[in-house]
C-alpha cells in the first residue's frame, strides 16, 4: 500500500508533465500564449485532485495484487 505522501509526489510529478503537454497542446493549436497558460492551469487544478482519489481508490482494490510472505530473515 502506499503513503499518501506517495501518491501526492506521484500527482505532482505527473502534474507537472501533463501541464506542459497541454499547454503546448493548446499553444500550437491556438497560437494563443496566454490561452494556453490558463487551460494548462485550469486542466492541472482540477485533474489533480481527481488523481489523488484516484490512487487512493485503487489502494483500497485487491485485483492484480500479489501477496507477499514476510521476511524473518536478517
């Protein structure tokens, strides 16, 4: 399982990349600087904050996990 401060840099990290891509996406497609900064911010706020819940959700699903002993060994 993970921390939440785990999923927070995993958010952050992914955040970061994902608003450059959008807003060199939107950049390209408009022309339009400004435009592109305020969709690139706006699409980061809120995804954000879907991808934290997201990753908690999935922490709380069995499916495709393994089990794993524990280690006595030292």
């Amino acid at each position: 399982m993970e921390t939440h401060r785990r999923s927070i840099a995993k958010a952050l990290s992914w955040r970061f990349l994902a608003t450059i891509i959008t807003t060199t996406l939107v950049y390209l497609l408009t022309g339009k600087g400004e435009f592109a900064a305020t969709v690139g911010l706006a699409d980061t706020l809120i995804k954000f904050f879907i991808y934290i819940a997201h990753e908690r959700a999935w922490n709380k699903v069995a499916y495709g996990r393994q089990k794993t002993e524990p280690d006595y060994s030292i």
